[in-house]
C-alpha cells in the first residue's frame, strides 16, 4: 500500500488504485466513541480509538455524516456542507483526526449528501420565504398541488420514510410577510385538512421531510457541490461515499406512478421513477471531473439498482469508482443464493472492468449475526460469512461492530429515535437496531463507550462478553478472526486474481483464487470433506478433513 495522501506529507506515484482491493471500516460517528461525555459519538473519539482500527486492520476509514445538521435523519439532513457539526467537534478535530489517521496509514472517506439538504440549509429557508416561481425555489423542486384548492400532492409518490413524499407549506404573504411554519409540522397532503394561513406550493422529499429534494437541473447546485468537494478534498480526504447517487436526477414533469413494488429504504425497484433517472449520469460525470484533479481520492456511489447493466453504467471509466453492491447485505444462509450473489456482483462491473465491492451490512440494514439467525449460530454463520466475503476480489467495507459479532438489539419504544418509525406510523421500528453504541470495556453499559451514564441509545447488559478489550486478548473471538483475516489477506499473494468456482455439495460452495487460495463454504447442518489443501484459517476451531456446519475455510 502507499501511504494515504495527506496535506503535510504528499503521496508518491502508486502501482494502482489503493481503494481496488481496500478494506473500509464504516464508522457511524453517533456510535463509535464518545471523548466528550454527552453520550454521543465523536471525532475526538474516533482519534482516540485510531490504534484500536489500525490494529485491526482496515486500509480506510468511512465516517457516516459528520457536517453541520440538526440531525433529524442522524446526519442524513446537512444544513453546511463545509463545516463540521458541533456534536462531533471541530474542523480542527477533524483536521487533526485525518493527519493522526494519515499516520497511521488509515484513509478516511466522508459521506457526501447531494441528493437532499437539511430543511434548515439556509436555501431552503429562502426558499420558503420567496414566491412560487422564484429562483430560491428553484434550487429545490417545489410544485402547486392538484385538485380543485391544490390540496393534494403534485404527483403520487410516497416518501421512502413512509408518507406522502411531498409537504404542503404556506406561502409568504404577497404583501411582504414571511411564512411561519416548520417542515414536517405542516400539513402532509391528507385532503380536507385544514391549513394554518395562505394555502401554497408543495415541496419533494424523497426521505423526510426535513430533507427537501435539490434540484439537480439547476446550476447552483452543482457549484456548491464542487465547493464542497473542493473544500474537503483540499484538507487531505482521500475520498467521499455518494449517499443516493442513483437518485440526484429526476424525470422530467415528475410523473405519477402505478405498481408501487416495495418502498422500503434500500429496496425498491429499477422501475421505480423517483430514482435511476439517465441524467444522473451526467451528474456522476461532472463530479468525477472534480475527482480527477485529486487522483488519490475515490468516488463510491450508493447504488442502489438490480439490473447488473444499469449498475455498469455507473461505473463507467468516467463516472464513479465504486459502486456499493448490496446483494450479499440481502442473502440469507443458503449457499446457491450466496453464489448467484457474488456470481451477479461480479459480472455486474465486469462489462466495465469495474472493481467488485462486498457488504455484508452496514447502518441502514440488519445486522449479519442477526440475519444469519441471531445467538451462536448467527455468529458462526457471521464467522464463515467474513472469510468467504474478504476471499473475494475487489473493496470490502465492513460496518463499525461487525468485528465484534454483535447483533441488532431490541430497543425499547422509548428509545426508538429513527424518522421511520414515526413517518411508518410506529409499524415499522426503522434502524436503530444495528446503531447501538459500541461495547469497548468493561462488565456494564456503557461499557466505555461514554462518560455519561448510558449512550444515546441503550446498550444490552449482554454486550459484556463482546467489548474490545475481551475479544483482543481472545485468539477464538470474532474480533481476532477478523484481524487474521485482514492480516492475511494484505499479505498472503495467493489471495489475489479472479476466482473459479469448484463443484461441491448441495448447500456448500468453494471458489479458488488465481493466486491459489481456495475458500469453502458450508451452509448445510452436517459436516462435510473439504477439497484437498492445508488450512490457513478456519471459522471454527478443528477444522481438518471435513468442514463443520455453519463454517467456512481458507486453504493452500
Ligand atoms: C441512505 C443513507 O444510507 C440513509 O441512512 C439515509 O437515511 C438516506 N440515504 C437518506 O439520506
């Protein structure tokens, strides 16, 4: 690897791309480490914990949002792009923690949100403050309403939260007199709903709606986006993770939709009309000419399209550099689902000579122990998953507590803080499960994760056996077999080149390396023989001539 490029120490001529085969640790700041004592995660506390991700292993660090928000999507909702929420700290601290990280070899990506801004971005409240019609409303996509007293909302599309993706607003006072209301507290387009003052324009929010949609047909957008870019790239950030980059563009007249297929975040359909828009490309090609100026820095999209040849289109030489493919994220425990996964991945980039990209959860879905069954048998299953995922070609981005084995957690009602539950109408409990705060030491919550006496989210007594300081001194914990793996795996040339697929037993599968590692799976509740080879790390201890249920091997 080369070292990361940083403003003290410029970076030297690289073989290759350093993001191709790179390990990201995503990192949720809110749930990380606390330096501060509020009970919320920090960049003080990400420094402080830098030694914990170096040993561990990761070639880059992702942080989820930490610019200026009110946080009513956790981050998601930027009111300044160029500055650093004070939740978190400084740009200072930020500064600092990209310098320590630098040193240490560590890469760090931030999260890029162009899609939406907060309702609190200083556009949005001109917006609301200026006529239909006018060049502040311009920037977003605000529209009358249709029926007789334009009562219901401009088209039918629901918001991926839950609701109506549009909200009704007043507008100002011809006469000069500024709108009072707050987004999310107006009226949300139910008909025959009474209005507080002069019934007016709606606004487009594909989440909540303290995320107003920008418009991405109007210039302004673009540049403050490239000032963005600029402005981050120019402290030394070795890249950014694209949050909806299948969504910025919009179908022209924004029509209504028939056949609403899923609406769940993450899962909807290529068919859907609020994302997948051929003008996106355009957009993806403007920014990567940014990104060429800074050519240590990588572009990763989230994607989120099933038709392997809509997802190509992506990645195209100028276009983004990753891509985050989510079909392992989504396949449960079976063995021909998992191989149709990484076989679809595969030749999704391949028409491109993209690189493949693996994730097998991160802050908006279950966590993996969880998927895979939960208790000792989702964490075996968890177990073999990591080493049939970091033996394949490409990126892998493996989410903060993976490597601790942990599991989504039960939250009390109370608790519950994420927009879907209440937009969902409290059927939907939305994903504060897989945010719990990292256990780190200790026998009790907060298990060192804060001063305060718990995190902002509560933490299971249970999590006791899974801090940090537990499993770095046990060589059979989840956190060692991860260590070994990423040690391996940045050392060992036979985890290297493309991968055939050997035969195997219904409900296994085996795949080689061209540089001459074999990994086998086996999802079935039996043992099985393993092809022949000498084992260089097992998910399950006494791993020899046959592969326990639940396991998953690497062989010479
Ligand atoms: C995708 C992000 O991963 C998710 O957490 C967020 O709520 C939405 N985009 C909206 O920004």
């Amino acid at each position: 690897m080369s070292r990361p490029h940083s403003t003290s120490s410029p970076e030297p001529p690289a073989p290759g791309p350093w993001w191709r085969d790179a390990v990201f640790y995503q990192i949720y700041p809110r749930s990380f480490a606390d330096a501060d004592g509020d009970g919320i995660g920090d960049l003080a506390g990400i420094r402080d914990r830098l030694g914990y991700i170096e040993l561990l292993g990761a070639d880059a660090i992702w942080l989820n949002p930490v610019m200026r928000s009110p946080m009513a999507d956790h981050g998601y909702d930027v009111s300044d792009p160029r500055d650093i929420d004070p939740l978190f700290g400084d740009l200072d601290d930020f500064d600092e923690l990209v310098r320590e990280a630098h040193a240490r070899w560590i890469r760090v990506v931030m999260d890029l949100v162009p899609n939406h801004t907060s309702s609190a971005h200083p556009w949005f409240a001109a917006a609301l403050a200026a006529p239909p019609g006018s060049r502040e409303r311009a920037r977003y996509h605000f529209r009358d309403g249709r029926g007789p007293d334009g009562d219901e909302p401009p088209n039918n599309w629901p918001s991926i939260f839950g609701g109506p993706a549009w909200t009704h607003i007043t507008d100002p006072d011809p006469n000069g007199q500024q709108h009072q209301g707050r987004p999310g507290q107006q009226h949300q387009g139910r008909p025959g709903q009474q209005h507080q003052g002069r019934p007016g324009q709606w606004y487009l929010h594909l989440f909540a709606p303290e995320q107003p949609d920008l418009n991405w047909g109007n210039e302004e957008v673009f540049d403050d986006l490239e000032r963005t870019l600029r402005f981050w790239l120019d402290r030394g950030v070795d890249g950014f993770r694209i949050d909806v980059a299948h969504g910025m563009a919009k179908p022209d007249g924004l029509p209504d939709h028939d056949g609403w297929q899923s609406n769940k975040l993450l899962s909807h359909f290529d068919t859907d009309p609020r994302f997948n828009d051929p003008n996106v490309h355009d957009i993806h090609r403007r920014i990567r000419k940014i990104f060429d100026e800074y050519p240590h820095a990588v572009a990763i999209g989230e994607i989120w399209v099933h038709d392997p040849q809509r997802f190509a289109e992506y990645l195209r030489p100028d276009e983004l550099h990753l891509g985050f493919d989510f079909h392992l994220a989504l396949t449960g425990w079976d063995a021909t689902a998992i191989r149709a996964a990484i076989d679809g991945s595969l030749a999704a980039v391949a028409p491109v000579q993209g690189t493949p990209t693996w994730t097998l959860s991160n802050h908006d879905v279950s966590r993996e122990v969880t998927r895979f069954g939960g208790g000792p048998i989702g964490i075996a299953r968890a177990r073999a998953m990591i080493l049939v995922e970091l033996a394949l070609p490409g990126a892998v981005f493996v989410y903060n507590g993976a490597e601790l084995g942990l599991a989504d957690v039960d939250l009390p009602d109370e608790a519950l803080q994420d927009p879907v539950w209440t937009r969902s109408g409290h059927t939907d409990r939305g994903r504060d499960g897989c945010r719990v705060p990292l256990p780190w030491q200790g026998d009790r919550p907060p298990f060192g994760f804060t001063a305060a006496t718990q995190g902002w989210l509560p933490q299971p007594e249970s999590w006791a056996a899974l801090t940090a300081e537990r499993q770095l001194e046990d060589v059979t914990s989840m956190l060692s077999l991860y260590r070994s793996a990423l040690e391996l795996r940045r050392r060992r040339p036979e985890l290297s080149g493309g991968i055939d697929w050997y035969g195997s037993p219904p409900g296994c599968l085996a795949f080689r390396r061209h540089g001459g590692l074999t990994c086998a799976l086996n999802t079935t509740a039996v043992p099985v023989p393993l092809p022949p080879g000498a084992v260089l790390l097992a998910s399950t201890p006494g791993v020899d001539t046959q592969l326990p249920p639940n396991s998953a091997v690497w062989l010479l």
